[in-house]
C-alpha cells in the first residue's frame, strides 16, 4: 500500500490517501488480474495511471464492488408473472 500525504498540514487521518497495487487491490475484492483489468477496461472500476500501471483507492474498489453486485443482482432477477 502506498501512502501519500495530501499536502494538508492538520496531520489528520483524512488527509492521507492510501493507494492499492494491483496485488493488493486484486487480494482485497478478491480478482485475478484478467479480471481487475477487465474492470479497469470496462469501467467498473477507475483507476489511477501509476508508473507503468494503476493504483487503486479503497473507495474505487468498494465502488467496484458495489457495482459488480448490482450487476449481478440485476442479471439474476427473474419476472414473476401474476397467473
């Protein structure tokens, strides 16, 4: 996890913004890493160009969840006719 101080000079703990690596991001919404590009890609999840690749906030990948679930639910959700 990377950590970067925002700049803010209260120290408070809402200043700071914690950053998920890929292997960290993948672990925490539990992916393999097909699947957390294919979220990237199809914009399930937003990402943060980083070096060569992305990072992650833990509020992006909560969103990504959420998402993915609703998704689910949506596809799962059958029509129940009155007889």
């Amino acid at each position: 996890m990377i950590r970067i101080d925002n700049g803010c000079s209260c120290r408070d703990k809402a200043c700071i913004v914690e950053l998920y690596e890929p292997l960290e991001a993948r672990n925490y919404i539990g992916v393999s890493a097909p699947t957390l590009n294919t979220y990237r890609n199809e914009g399930w999840l937003q990402g943060i160009p980083f070096q060569r690749g992305y990072v992650y906030t833990r509020d992006q990948l909560d969103a990504a969840i959420k998402a993915k679930n609703a998704d689910r639910i949506n596809t799962n959700v059958k029509e129940i006719h009155a007889s």
